[in-house]
C-alpha cells in the first residue's frame, strides 16, 4: 500500500525542479513583430528611472503574482502594463523552457506575435524608455559572444562551520557564468534576456 501511494505521488503534478514553490518566479514574451513584412523581436529599454536594472535591454515580463493562474498569464500582463497590448489581441505561439537561474530563481519564457503599431503608440514611458526591434533574419546570421563571470560562495556569519568536515578551511568551490552579448547597432543585449534569446534562435535554427 505504501510503494502504490509513493509511486503515485511521485508521478503526479511534479514541480520542475526542487525549491520551485518558493522560487522568485517571473514570466517573460518573447515579442515578435513585423516591420516592413519581416519578422523582428522587439525589446525594452527600460527606463533611467526604475529601481532595479535601469537601461537594461530586457523583454516584457516580471513577477508572477499569487493573482495570476498561470505564468502565461503573468507574461501577458507585464506585457499590457509595460507595452500597452491588449492579452486578447497577442497570438502565442508556445512556452520555451525555463530558464533556471538558481533554485531560488526561474523564468518561465513565452514567444508571441504582437500588433507592432498597438506597442509604439502605448507603452508605458514610466517603466520603458524606448522600444526598439532586431531583425529574425539578423539574430540566425550574427552569432553572440561570450564572456566568463567568476562566481566564488561566501557563507554567512553565522553558518555552522563545526558541523562540516575541515570547518572554516573547508574548501568552497568556485563557479563560473556564462554572460552572452548580442551588439546591434547601439544596443547591448547581455544577462538574462541574452541567454533566453540565445536559446530561442538556437530553437530556430534547427528545424532551418
């Protein structure tokens, strides 16, 4: 009886990954638009004035809310408070994997067409200081470059170095990041937003 309720459990309404119920959970679109009948990604240049990352080059998106059912619903949100589109009028066209940060940290990524002209009339000039679009044809011809961060942990005052082998000359083990960069024209795409693109055209580029 119990391997029956154990094997059941397991297989039913898995999380992602452990820790994702108390993750920072955010959701991003992924916008793409037609300009001049070619397909572009637009993105956000976010305003001076924020508090967090300001003039970052990021997509729509943020926090998912306790009121939001689902992160798709999320996404869809940000992109009406930040963009001005309407969720009704944004054909999606499916969820990337998310990216796992850290498992205190996941974004859950989105792709969808939206109405270009609805966004260059309507966003939201608080959060966003410009919107600007890079060619589909552009991202699958221009590779991205890379560059190492060096990541060393640092325990907090009051960890318990008595309880663990060789205590405070225990030796932690360093990791490195991957930051990708995507320079187009005067823009700089780095970060977050840089690997969920990097991912996307990857995507594209095998079923080309």
């Amino acid at each position: 009886m119990f391997v029956d309720k154990l094997k059941e459990r397991i297989n039913h309404n898995q999380t992602l990954f452990i820790g994702e119920e108390t993750a920072f959970r955010s959701a991003v679109l992924i916008p793409l638009v037609q300009v001049d009948q070619e397909w572009h990604v637009l993105f956000e240049v976010r305003s001076a004035t924020m508090r967090k990352q300001p003039g970052d080059i990021c997509f729509p998106g943020g926090r998912i809310d306790s009121t939001d059912p689902s992160p798709l619903a999320a996404a869809l949100r940000e992109t009406n408070e930040e963009l001005g589109v309407d969720p009704e009028t944004v054909t999606v066209l499916g969820q990337l994997s998310p990216y796992i940060a850290s498992p205190s940290f996941v974004i859950y990524p989105f792709v969808g067409i939206v109405d270009y002209d609805q966004i260059i009339h309507s966003y939201n000039l608080v959060e966003v200081e410009e919107v600007f679009t890079v060619p589909v044809k552009w991202l699958l011809d221009h590779e991205p470059y890379m560059h190492l961060v060096s990541v060393q942990p640092t325990p907090s005052e009051d960890f318990p170095f008595e309880k663990i082998m060789k205590g405070t000359e225990y030796q932690w083990r360093a990791r490195s990041l991957e930051e990708w960069f995507f320079d187009y024209g005067k823009y700089t795409i780095w970060g977050i937003t840089a690997r969920i693109l990097k991912h996307f055209i990857e995507m594209i580029k095998s079923d080309v």
